[in-house]
C-alpha cells in the first residue's frame, strides 16, 4: 500500500469521525433540548400538584374547623342548657324554700295571736273571780278563802281542757304541714323509681321431656337420685307432677345450681353418677360467673364502685328473697329512693345511696353463717374498708343501733317503703291473721276500751271505748299508747293507723 492510500485513508477516517461527531452532538443537543422540556414540564406539574395539594389541606383545614367550631358550639349550648336545668332547680328550691318561710311566719303569727287570747281570757278570769268573789260574800256565809277553792278548782278544769284543745289543735296543724311535706318527698321518690322484681320461694321445679327421664334421674337402685343429692346438698322430689320433678333446698345458691345442673342432665339424657359431678361442677362455675354478671350490672346502674368481694355478694343477692321479693332488686329500688329523697333534702346522696344499697348485705351470708344479717353486713364491710357512717346506716335499719345520721334515717324509711309498697311482699296467711290479732290484743289490754277491730289488711285498728271511762280529752292519750305499744311489740309493713271512737247513748221506752 503506498503513503497517498493511507494518508487518504486516514483522513477520510478523520473526516468519517468528525461527521459521527457532529451528528452525536447534534443528537444530544436535541435529547437535551427534550430534556429540558420534560423537565420544565415536571417542574409545572409539580407546582400544579402542589397547589392542589395546599388547596384541598386548606380545604381540610376548613372543614376542620367549621366541624370543631360546630362541636363546641353544641357544647357550649348543652352546658347552657344544663345551666338552665340546674338554675331552674335552685329557683323551684327557693320557691320551696319561701314558702316554708312564709308557713313558718304565719303560724308564728297564729301563736302569737293564741297568746294574745289566752292573756285576754286570763283578763277576764280575773275579771270574773272578782264578780264572783263580791257575789259569793254577799248570797252566802262562806268565807273568801272558801270560795277561791271552789273559783280556782272550776277554773282549773276549764283551763285545762281549753289548753288540751288548743294543744290538740296545734298538734294537728303541725302534723299536716309535716305530713303533706314528707307525702311530697316520698312521692316524688316512688314515682321516679321503677324496678322489676325475682319472685321465687324454696322449691325449684324442672320440666322433663316425658315421665321415662323420671326413671333415668333415680337410676338403678337409686344411686343417679343418691348422687345427685349429695352433690348438691339438695333434695329431688319425684312425685305425680306431669313431666316435672321438684328441687326443694332452702339455700338459694344450691337450688339453683341444681335447677341447672338438672337441665344439663335432661338436655344431655346421659345421667350416672359421674356425670352427674360433671355438670354440677359445670353449673356451679357458670353460675360464679353469672352472679359476678348480677352484680357488676347492679353496680353499674347504681354508679358506685365496690370491692369485688362485695360485688359477688350482690350476685348472690339476686337469688336470694324475703317474702318473694328479690333482695338485689329490693336494695336497687330502695337506693334509688334514698338517692330522690337524700337530694330534695340536700344531705349525702351519695352515702345515702351506698348505705341502702349495702343495708341487707349481710343476707347474702346469713344462710351461711351464724348470726343476723345486719351483723354479717356490718362485718363484711368493716373488712372491706366501708366508713363507719355507712356501718351505722346497716345497724340503724332494723334499730339495732340508734341513727347518727340523716342518711341513716333515710336508709330506714326507704328501706321500709320498698318493702312495703303495693306488690313488693308476700306473706302466708298464718302470719297476716296472727299479725292482725296480736293488734286486737293490744288494743284491748288498755283499760277503758270496749272492743278493738282490725280491718284494712292491718293497716288501720279501729278501737270502741267506754264513754263512762274515758273522756273526749283522754282518747288521743289512749290512742298514743296504743301506736306506742304496738311500735314496739309488732313487726308489719308500712303504717298502722289507731283510730278511737268514743260514743254516748241515750236510751228510754216511751209506755
């Protein structure tokens, strides 16, 4: 190959290379160019995003804010409504509170005005003993000294009785006023309060399948009925109830662990011995469980807290009745009532409530123990850390203890109107007709009194007196005595009201 060859070649590789240069360049200008406008287009939809994004925060921010201003806008409005409700109260309090102020003046106004009177007829007394003095010296020979005896026993006798009738007048004014106001509170409690009630008694029964189940629950020789009564520490009475058996125990917690363990074995249809543990067992854990439930719930409708010792205790208490009424519903009604009545007469709602809640405690552990339940009570809430307060309201509702305080006094009265309200109790025929002969008894005991009737269910006891013996005076004397006498030897419900009714008759045969 000769030089010119490759010096041409050479430079048409360099001229080549420099044409491959130049269009490369020219290629990545074009690709920068691209570039750059990719990028700027980025750049545009990211600033576009950007604002959308700040806009629809803006946006959010907005709606926060109008929902927030909403939300403590409605706030603000419920606390002022609840203001209102609450300066409604104090005003219809104070209207209360006036008119017992304004009663209290005029019945001061009245004894002032019976104090005027009675110096007036002491005035004229004194007027009339002169006459009399002047009037005696002159008709008769007794001496002045003779005649003031006579003057002073005459006036004596009338002065008294005036004063029994202006005592009696009083005393009645008095108990109407006491009366009509207690009537309010008490009402108003009842009313607002509303509570379903547990009736059982001591026998429980189970419905079986068909009377064949009745030979399966005995099993062969006895050993299924043998077992299932040593478990339970229940007895099973298999009679001529139809597709039935009893279960009898006066242990509330055991019958009803049988009642349960009974429906296992009938539902399950195998019954031996062994199963028969198993599903006692099984029954006795559920119902730990639902008896917890009893409570918890219990405690939450009262919105108290307790020491879950005392929450089981509640538990128990659902099966547990005096007179068929369920003991847990009983203390729940009667709190209630403690509640309505501690706030209307502004003391401690809160220990009032407590106190009647935990008053009958103690009958949780009395089918257990020894002793009556208003020392088991007082005892378990000592353990469990309760104020001596409240200890005295569980001694003071069966007048074990005298009451300390106001809420004591309200546990005793709403504990005795949830007992003794319409439908709450039951009671057997034997102690309603000894109760009501214990009254005539009593009633008849007192000297002077002709015959005494009980009528209305015990409510009221009707006495006839010799008008011979006692006066018009000294019947509310004897009508006292006698409440007083039956408070304190005669256990009843609600009130029992004496009337005395003093007749004179007259009697002659026209021939």
């Amino acid at each position: 190959m000769s030089v010119q060859l490759i010096i041409a070649i050479i430079m048409g590789g360099i001229a080549g290379g420099s044409l491959l240069f130049a269009l490369k360049q020219r290629s990545l200008m074009g690709e920068l160019e691209k570039a750059e406008k990719n990028a700027s287009r980025l750049v545009t939809d990211a600033e576009k995003r950007a604002k959308s994004i700040v806009d629809g925060a803006e946006r959010d921010a907005e709606d926060k804010r109008r929902k927030v201003r909403s939300q403590v806008e409605g706030e603000l409005n419920n606390r002022k409504r609840d203001l209102d409700d609450s300066e409604n109260r104090l005003k219809q309090r104070q209207r209360k509170i006036d008119d017992a102020q304004a009663a209290i003046v005029q019945r001061e106004k009245e004894v002032v005005e019976q104090v005027e009177r009675a110096k007036e007829l002491r005035t004229k007394q004194e007027e009339v003993l002169n006459e009399l003095f002047a009037h005696l010296e002159k008709v008769t020979s007794m001496t002045k000294e003779d005649a003031e005896k006579v003057l002073l026993a005459n006036v004596e006798r009338e002065t008294r009785e005036r004063a029994g009738r202006m005592i009696k007048e009083i005393q009645e004014s008095a108990r109407k006023v006491a009366n009509r106001k207690a009537k309010e509170i008490v009402l108003d409690a009842i009313q607002r309060t509303a509570v379903e009630h547990v009736v059982s008694n001591t026998t429980s029964v189970v419905s079986l399948p068909d009377d064949e189940m009745k030979g399966r629950i005995i099993g062969k020789e006895g050993r299924n009925i043998r077992a299932f009564e040593s478990a339970t520490g229940v007895d099973v009475i298999i009679d001529d109830t139809p597709n039935g058996v009893i279960l009898s125990a006066f242990n509330p917690i055991r019958r009803e662990i049988a009642r349960m363990a009974m429906d296992k074995l009938v539902s399950d249809g195998r019954i031996h011995p062994t199963r028969v543990e198993e599903a006692v067992q099984q029954s006795r854990d559920e119902l730990d469980d639902i008896m917890m439930q009893h409570g918890e719930r219990a405690a939450d409708e009262l919105g108290q807290q307790f020491h879950p010792e005392i929450i089981k205790l509640f538990g128990k208490l659902h099966y547990r009745t005096s007179y068929g009424q369920s003991i847990l519903s009983h203390s729940l009604e009667a709190a209630h009532i403690a509640g309505m009545m501690a706030d209307e007469l502004g003391v401690n709602s809160h220990l009032a409530k407590r106190g009647t809640m935990l008053h009958d405690i103690g009958k949780a552990l009395d089918f257990e123990h020894e002793g009556s339940h208003d020392d088991l009570g007082a005892d378990v809430c000592r353990k469990y850390g309760e104020s001596e307060e409240l200890i005295n309201c569980i001694m003071a509702h069966h007048e074990d203890e005298a009451p300390d305080t106001v809420e004591a006094v309200i546990v005793m009265l709403a504990d005795a109107l949830s007992s003794a309200r319409p439908g709450a109790r039951k009671e057997s025929a034997d102690l309603y007709v000894k109760r009501l002969e214990t009254l005539e008894k009593i009633a008849n005991g007192f000297e002077g009194v002709d015959k005494a009737y009980a009528i209305q269910a015990g409510r009221e006891i009707r006495v006839l007196v010799r008008p011979d013996q006692i006066t018009d005076d000294g019947i509310h004397k004897l009508a006292q005595d006698i409440a007083k006498q039956i408070e304190d030897n005669v256990d009843y419900p609600g009130e029992v009201q004496v009337s005395l009714v003093r007749e004179t008759r007259a009697t002659y045969t026209a021939k």
